[in-house]
C-alpha cells in the first residue's frame, strides 16, 4: 500500500487522501483543497513572491520558499506556514501583519500575504532587510514603507510544531509514483530501476515543468532525505558539500578563501529560491547560464558519483559536456562536490553581469582564480558562463596569464585572447557583442581586484 503525504500545516497534522497527485504544486493545493486563498499566484516561476509560506524547522529556523514551486512530495514530514496561520496573542491579527497595515505598507495587497510571510521568517532569521525582500516584488507601494515595516520587526518567540516522524516513502496517484528514500542504497537500486525518472532535490528548476507547464512526471526520485546528499563537511583541503544540500544551508560555510563565492550565492535567486535549491540541481541541469558554475570550475570541483555498480570521481569540467548535457549515466546521482580550498596568496573572484541585481538571470558570469607568486602570475583558472552552449574554461587567456608579470597590459591581452575561447549567441539577455564585451571587461577588472583588493567595492564594481 503507498504512503499518504503527512505535513504540518499552521501548527496542525494533516494527513492528504491517498492518491492525491505528489507532484501538484503546494499552491494548486492551498488554493485548491486545502481552501486557503490567502497565498497568491503571481509568476509562477518563484520570482514574485507572492506564493510564499515559510518550512518551519524541527530547531526553530524558519525558510521562506515559493510554494509555486515546492511539490506536495517533497513537503512529506515538513511544517509549512502560510499567511492564514499567522495570529496574535488573543487571535486577532500578527504584529507582523499590524506594522504592515499601520505603516501604508500595503495598497492593491495582491503581493502583502507574500511579504507578510517573508517578514516572519525574517524577524527570527536576521541579515539585511534588501536581502530579506529581494524575493517579494510589490508594483505599488515603492518598498520604502515595507522596508520600514521590515525595520521595525521583532521575533514573536514562537515555539516551532513537532515535526511527524518520517522516513522513506512512496506515494501514488493516477499514472504517477513519487518515492522518497531514506538510504543511500534504496536510492541507487530505485535510480537503477527508474533511469527515466525526474531526480528531484530542491525543485526550483523541475518545479517550472509542473507549475508553469502543468507536466505530471511518471516517476520521480525525490533526494532531500538521504542523509549523505545532505552533508556538509570542511577540513584543511576544502569542503565537501552533499548534492541535496540547500543553498541557504551552504551559504555561512562559504568563509575565508571561499567568501567570494559566498558573495556570489547571496545573488543566486533569493532567499526563497537559496532554501529550495542545491547545488547538485545546478550541476544536473547543466545550464550554460547557471550561476553556480563558473566558480566551481575555477576552483576545480571534484564530483563524486555513484550508482549500484560503484562510485566513481569526475572533474567538473569533464563532466560538462554540451547544452544541457553531462557525463551522468543514466543509472548514476551525483552525491558530493568537492571544493578544493585555494591555496594561501590565491585570489579568487566570482562575476555576474545582469540587467538586475537581485533575481536575474545571468546574461555573462565568471570564476577567477589566481595564484600570484613574486609579482607574477604562477597559475589561472578562468571560467565563463553564457558565453557558449556551456559553462566553460578559457584555455587561450588562461595562458596569455600564466608566468606573466601582474600588469593591467597582461589582463588586456587576456581580454583579447578570450575571444578565441568563446563563441556567445545573441538572445533577449545580450547581443553576442555585448557577452564578449562584458566578458573581456570582467577580465580586465580583475587586475584591479587581484592588485588593489584595498580599494572600495564600489571601484571594483565600475
């Protein structure tokens, strides 16, 4: 007999019937069966915000997520949150949702559910208040009144609900089975049985084919609760980061050497998108525009990769292979990356060029990562995203750097050399013209990052 979906909601056990589909979005179900409306739908694609509820955590912690695009499956043994479950002491409305009301943070309110949520994770989870609405969009209000609201927030103490005790789980509706395996060894022989399957960690991706395109997948492998993909382990040499490990989880860890790409991360998507998505989803997925990639081949990211005949280790770069394509064998999940720390006097730099700050994809992105050694370049690693059908090393700029002087003219002749290494297409992002010339540009920046790292951020960002 298949397992019924068990979650928390607003504080409360629910169990869903048995054959409700495991892949309908959790707004569809909200808003459908559940009959809570308050959560809105605006984008469907996890950019507006307007669908946000919050992962209430066993320890307290409190993730907003884009209920358009979480699946029912992936939420078995989870506490979601939506804006009905916000109440005050004596049941009339949350101090989060008075500071909103009482500051004229709210006009259509279409977008207010959504901020409200957003705010509620904030007040107990901390860090900027531009950061904690990158992922909420208001078209009337003009953000200074919410980010006022937001200034104003304090955390109402709230114990978190007992979490369901749950381990693996296989769920079934019509024409679909959705397993969630608890061991590494279950899901092998699930990966080898199902080499069709979707392989779902985070979902921010996947998630677009079922909320925008209403796809009903036969058989998905959900990852998140196999303990070795949710690993994060740092010693001398590097870290080592399980595939289903969400970006919010990985984020604080990215200190030191690593704090580039710590920088980086904090633009990849919001926090909504950062507690949902993973790294081994961006390497899967393979895009040539994802942000997660440039970097980690400029670091020389190391996978690991198992399936029931075995485990194997692959450099990233050998692992990228075309558009959308990897070295993965059909029967075969990526279980860690490997990041290998720069060694001491290594300067590493992460770039990304989009018409938007926050929320954007990339039209260029880069990885940098140079070993200076006596006023000369002793070794670079380059690596480019958007600039060809995939994330990729820049071997003829590489060497026009290694052994030269650390000179503007040597980072010049880099920038010139890279044309010979990409071959960008022209989309609604950016003209070809205007990839390469973004690329060369990054290049030649980077003097001045690796030169005058005492500059002031905002020259370096010229």
């Amino acid at each position: 007999m298949a397992d019924r979906i068990t979650l928390v909601l607003n504080g409360s056990p629910v169990a869903l019937p048995a054959g409700t589909s495991p892949t309908m979005t959790l707004l569809d179900w909200l808003r459908g069966p559940a009959g809570l409306t308050g959560t809105k739908e605006g984008c469907a694609e996890g950019d507006c915000g307007a669908c946000t509820v919050v992962l209430e955590g066993a320890d307290g912690s409190r993730a907003p997520v884009n209920a358009c695009l979480a699946l029912l499956g992936q939420l078995h043994g989870c506490a979601v949150r939506t804006v009905e479950g916000l109440r005050g002491p004596e049941g009339g409305p949350h101090p989060v949702q008075r500071l909103l009301a009482e500051g004229d943070a709210t006009q259509c309110g279409f977008c207010t559910p959504g901020i409200a949520m957003a705010a509620w994770a904030h007040a107990r989870e901390g860090g900027s208040v531009h950061e904690a609405l990158a992922g909420n969009l208001c078209r009337c209000t003009g953000y200074r009144p919410i980010v006022d609201a937001f200034a104003r927030l304090e955390d109402d103490g709230a114990a978190p609900p007992a979490l369901p005790a749950v381990g693996g789980a296989r769920f079934e509706a019509p024409g679909q089975v959705f397993h969630r395996p608890a061991t590494l060894a279950e899901l092998l022989e699930l990966r080898a049985a199902h080499r069709g399957a979707w392989l779902l960690a985070g979902g921010t991706d996947l998630g677009l084919l079922a909320s925008e395109h209403r796809q009903r997948p036969p058989v998905v492998i959900h990852l998140s609760a196999v303990p070795e993909l949710q690993a994060l382990t740092a010693d001398t040499g590097g870290l080592t980061i399980g595939a289903a490990l969400p970006y919010a989880r990985l984020l604080p860890r990215l200190e030191g050497p690593f704090a580039p790409l710590g920088a980086m991360l904090a633009r990849l998507g919001s926090r909504q998108i950062r507690a949902m998505g993973t790294v081994g989803g961006n390497l899967g997925t393979a895009s040539p525009i994802g942000d997660m990639l440039p970097p980690l081949l400029a670091l020389g990211a190391v996978l690991r990769i198992a399936s029931v005949r075995g485990e194997r280790e692959q450099r990233l770069e050998d692992f990228l292979l075309g558009y959308r394509r990897t070295a993965l064998a059909p029967d075969e999940v990526i279980l860690t990356i490997r990041l290998p720390r720069p060694a001491a006097g290594a300067v590493l730099a992460c770039e990304k060029v989009s018409k938007r700050h926050d929320q954007d994809i990339s039209a260029v992105s880069a990885g940098f990562l140079l070993r200076i050694e006596g006023g000369r370049i002793a070794g670079a690693r380059l690596a480019f995203g958007g600039m060809g059908p995939m994330a990729a090393r820049a071997p003829a700029a590489e060497a026009m750097l290694t052994g030269a002087l650390l000179a503007p003219a040597c980072f010049a002749g880099a920038a010139d050399e890279l044309a010979k290494d990409v071959s960008p297409l022209s989309d609604w992002r950016g003209s070809a013209a205007y990839r390469l010339a973004a690329a060369q540009g990054l290049l030649r920046r980077l003097y001045w990052r690796v030169a005058r790292p005492d500059l002031p951020a905002e020259v370096h960002a010229l």
